[in-house]
C-alpha cells in the first residue's frame, strides 16, 4: 500500500514541497530584498522548481508529445540532474557561503574548491560523455556533498565564534545550512548502490524513493518555515 503511494505520487509530493517553498520566497520576497544572499536563495529556489519539473520531461516520451526523443540519448534524464543539480546546486551554494562567511580565508578555500570542482565536473563529463547520458556520477555526487559540508561547517564555526550564536535560531542561513547539510548526508551514501536501481532490484528502488521523499520532505518545509519565521539581521540591512 505505501510502495502504491509513493510509486503514484512521488513526483507530485516533491512538486508540492519545491513549489511551496519558492511560492513561499516569492511572497515575502519584499522582505528579504535588502540582503543579497537572500535574494540568491528565493531565485535559487525558483530555479529548482523549474528545473525539476523540466527533468520529468521523460515522462512525456513513450507515448507521448516527446516519443521523437524514444531513440535519442535524451530518453533518460541523468545528464540534466547532474547538471543542473549536482553540479549547479553545489556551485550556487558555494557563491552563496562566500557571501555569507566572514573569513577571508574560509572565502578563498571555497571559492578554489568551487572552481576545481566545476572544472574536474567538467572534464569527467567529456572523458565519459556516453556514460553521462544513462547513469549518475558517483565521483561528482561525493565531491559535491564534500563542498556541501565544507560550506555548512565553516558556517558553524563562524556561528560558534562569534555572538550570532545567541541569536542563531533567528536567522535563515542558520536554517539553510542544517536543511543541506542533512539533506547531502543522507542522500549522498545512496549513489554506492545503484548497482541495484540498474538491476531492477524494486526493493532497493522503493527504498530509495522513501529515502529521497523524506529527505526533500524535510529540506524543503525546512526552508518553508525558515523563510516564514525568520528577518533578516538589522546588521545586514544596514551593510
């Protein structure tokens, strides 16, 4: 019954949280217009509704508008997942931390980390260009959620040392920054085995959609509330 569920609306479910968050951003946009990395964040959140509902287009394919696609390399979404989100998600964020952090060496380490991983993303796509149509990148994938981490803990420590930690539970990058450190957590540790998703392994599939529906679940009504319950820093403002 639940394996039912999740099989029919899967996509819907994740439409209806992506959606909700960047609706959400849209509306308070007003509020948050004063502090560029905010503004970063609502379009970013904009981008991946638009983005992951361009990504469905495979199910426009077999028997539908999109059956010119059947015999193309394009019938499997694979290469815009990874560009759009493994790649371009992780390259967003690290734009982002650097307008966030303070530390000017914290700033230089991610933003040659950003860089080197676009590049080396790159590079491995041309060197597999046949692979990148029909399967994930797992190199990409952990190189990706690395950057993640390394953004959100250089996060935490500018927080632990300095007085923002008293009010930390107020700010939205706080809350930013616990939803994708999660999120990556989670989620990364998945790409070591879709040996099984290949396979046809239905229980290790199913699995995977609970684990993916309740990680963007989480994330997504996470930045919902952050942008809901948080302002934004009078100190901010003011810069």
């Amino acid at each position: 019954m639940i394996n039912d569920f999740l099989f029919d609306n899967y996509n819907y479910l994740t439409f209806f949280v992506e959606s909700l968050a960047a609706f959400t951003g849209i509306l308070l946009y007003k509020r948050y217009s004063l502090i560029k990395e905010y503004k970063w964040f609502i379009w970013f959140l904009i981008y991946l509704t638009i983005c992951d509902s361009a990504g469905k287009y495979v199910y426009l394919i077999y028997g539908g508008v999109l059956s010119f696609l059947e015999d193309t390399k394009f019938v499997y979404n694979y290469w815009w997942s990874t560009l759009f989100w493994k790649i371009g998600a992780v390259i967003f964020f690290v734009f982002y931390y650097v307008e966030v952090l303070n530390s000017t060496l914290f700033k230089k380490v991610l933003k040659f980390s950003g860089i080197t991983f676009l590049c080396f993303s790159l590079i491995y796509i041309v060197l597999n260009w046949e692979e990148y149509f029909v399967r994930s990148f797992p190199v990409i994938s952990v190189l990706g959620a690395l950057i993640i981490f390394m953004c959100t803990i250089f996060y935490f420590i500018e927080v632990l040392s300095s007085n923002s930690i008293l009010t930390f539970y107020k700010s939205l990058n706080f809350y930013v920054s616990t939803a994708i450190f999660i999120w990556w957590l989670i989620i990364t540790p998945l790409v070591f085995y879709d040996l099984y998703h290949f396979n046809g392994d239905w229980n290790f599939i199913f699995l995977k959609w609970q684990i993916y529906l309740f990680a963007n679940l989480c994330m997504y009504f996470t930045f919902t509330f952050a942008l809901i319950y948080c302002k934004p820093e009078e100190t901010k403002v003011l810069e």
